[in-house]
C-alpha cells in the first residue's frame, strides 16, 4: 500500500508535466474503448480524472481553469 508514500517528495524530484497528463488521458481513452468500454462511460471517467490536474500536474501549469 502507498499510505507511507511521500508522493510530494516524489514528483518534486520528477515531476508530471501537462504533456504527461495528457498522453496518458489518450492511452486510457485509447485502452479502454479498445476494451469495449461505451463513449459515455469514457467520457465519465474522464471527466472525473480532469479535475486531478491541478493536483497532478506540477504546479498546476496548463490545466484548465474549473469553471
């Protein structure tokens, strides 16, 4: 389990760009209808993973502003 993990410390010493975040939203979306997964249970999970890049990517930088 990952309850220890310092995960700040981690992406400080190597960050997630916004480039980084985005690539993997294409391979997820890429896998998972590749899977059979139907375009709107697509879209809710990647709804809900949206709002994360601010608190994935570093600083927030490139995410888009919540509305």
């Amino acid at each position: 389990m990952f309850v220890d993990f310092d995960w700040g410390g981690a992406l400080a010493q190597s960050p997630i760009l916004i480039e980084d975040f985005n690539a993997i939203a294409e391979n997820l979306i890429t896998e998972l209808a590749a899977a059979g997964v139907t375009p709107g249970d697509i879209d809710a999970i990647i709804g809900a993973i949206a709002p994360l890049c601010p608190q994935i990517v570093a600083n927030g930088t490139g995410c888009a502003a919540a509305n």
